[in-house]
C-alpha cells in the first residue's frame, strides 16, 4: 500500500475531510494526489500533516508496513519466545520456517533469522542444520564491517548474534556501534535495543570472568532497562547485576539475587530460571 492512501484511511477513519487537512499545508488536490499514488509531498509538508492527524511518523510507519515485516516480526518474536523457553522443537521449527521465508523471498532479514534460530540451538547443544557457531559468525562479520553507517537493525543484529562471536570481536563491534548511538538517543526503540546490547556484552564478559568489564556495561544497561518498562528484561539485568557484585565481593548476601530469581518462577519462567541458576552456581558456588 501506498503511503499516501494510509493517509487516507486515517484521514477518513478521523472524519477529517480533504480541504480541512490539507489546510495550510498543500492545495487539496495535492492531498488528493498524494492519497492516490501520483504525488509526494516533502518532509515537512508530511509530519505537517501527521501534526494535523495527532499521529507520529513511528505510528504512521507502523501503521503502513505491509505483510512481510508483519511475518518477519512474528518470526522473530516466535524465536525469542522459544529460546527464552527452552523450547527446542518449536525453535527448530521456526528456524526452518525462516530458513523457507529466505529461500521463496531471497531476503536477507530472514536468513538471519534462519542463522539466529541455528545459533540458538547450538548454544543449548541442540544443533540442528548448522553445526558450529564460528560458521554463523563467518557470515555475520562481513555483513556488519561492509554496513558504511549502522541504523537500527544492524544494532539488533549485533545484539541477536553477539554470543556467537569471539569476546574480543564482541567488544570490538559493541565499540563500533556505540559510536553511532547517540543519533537515536531520542528515539524510544533505541533504548531496548542499546540495553540488550550491553546487557549482553556483559554477560560475554561474565563468562570470560571480566567481572569489572560486566559491571561497567550493567551499570549502563541498568538506567535503560528501568525506561523499557519490560519486566522481564529488567528482572534479567537486574540478576547479572547481582551475580557481577558478588563475584566481586562487593556483595555478601544473595538474598536479592534469590529474590529476582524467585520472580522469574512467579512470571512463568521456570526454564529461564533455571538456566540462570546453574549460570550463578557456576560462579558462585553450589551453595546458591
């Protein structure tokens, strides 16, 4: 669909007739133009219209995307869903599905997808079609150092396959795309997706037991996770944040890491907690 004629809709849907929207913006046959695919306005001229309309552009695009990014955020949602729930078969599944996606349409987003799914079983030694996670890593290198100029999705990507490169490789693309955050500073979006990324090269470094280095990146991610409102997420940073203090020393008690992980039960995600125990046991002790 045209964007003109999704201006349309909600102009009709609004009760706001041609000449009163277009009013002090373009002539009405313009707007009429612009509804009908023969005509676009400039920049201004659209959020001018958008101001009219009480909309956002975020919304107006929303609005306006067509089935295929429809499908593919249901993809990917459906694969979030899956690994946060252990849930290997249905994980499998969708991955192939994705892999089938990129096969009819040839486009790349679900390959990476397909590879995200593949990553994922491999991390839970689950592998499926994909054995290793270097082989997945040798094809998301060269996508993001041949990207001139990071927007969002590159920022996901790197999110979503961080843990299938190197710390050092992480941190050196963690680097590269802090370099570039601050032109999203004041898009809401952004501030998921930067905390996840530095959730997650916190938890890299967890894992190499940089514990200072993950204390620095949680100490950020912590401010942008209590600004998602997404529960679980700030209940995920909130537990490394715990377990980085105590491995620290900086923190006797595990009284609020076991409270966190507690919560994580009451949500309905047993599995996660779980996985997150055996994680803190592996750096605290069985004692946990």
């Amino acid at each position: 669909m045209l964007l003109g004629k999704t201006i349309g809709q909600i102009r009709r849907s609004k009760g706001i007739n041609q000449a009163v929207l277009a009013g002090g913006i373009m002539s009405r046959s313009n707007l009429s133009r612009f509804e009908g695919g023969h005509y676009y306005p400039g920049y201004d001229k659209l959020i001018l219209l958008l101001d009219k309309l009480e909309m956002s552009l975020e919304e107006l695009l929303f609005l306006h995307q067509d089935n295929a990014p429809q499908v593919k955020r249901t993809l990917h949602l459906s694969l979030t869903e899956a690994g946060n729930r252990y849930d290997f078969d249905r994980l499998r599944a969708v991955s192939r599905e994705c892999r089938f996606m990129y096969e009819s349409t040839q486009t790349e987003a679900y390959y990476h997808l397909y590879l995200l799914g593949q990553g994922v079983l491999i991390q839970h030694q689950q592998a499926d079609e994909i054995r290793t996670l270097p082989e997945i890593a040798a094809y998301i290198k060269p996508y993001l150092l041949g990207v001139d100029r990071w927007y969002l999705y590159e920022f996901k990507l790197l999110n979503n396959f961080l843990f299938t490169l190197s710390s050092s490789d992480a941190v050196f693309f963690g680097l590269r795309g802090a370099k570039e955050f601050d032109r999203y500073r004041s898009f809401p979006e952004s501030r998921t997706v930067q905390q996840h990324l530095l959730q997650n090269l916190s938890i890299l470094c967890l894992k190499e037991r940089s514990y200072e280095q993950s204390l620095q990146f949680l100490e950020q991610a912590l401010p942008l996770a209590d600004k998602t409102h997404l529960l679980y997420d700030k209940i995920i940073t909130l537990i490394y944040y715990e377990l980085t203090l105590l491995c620290l020393k900086r923190k006797e008690s595990t009284a609020e890491l076991k409270a966190y992980l507690n919560i994580l039960k009451q949500l309905d995600f047993e599995d996660s907690r779980q996985a997150l125990l055996k994680v803190c046991r592996g750096h605290l002790g069985k004692g946990l």
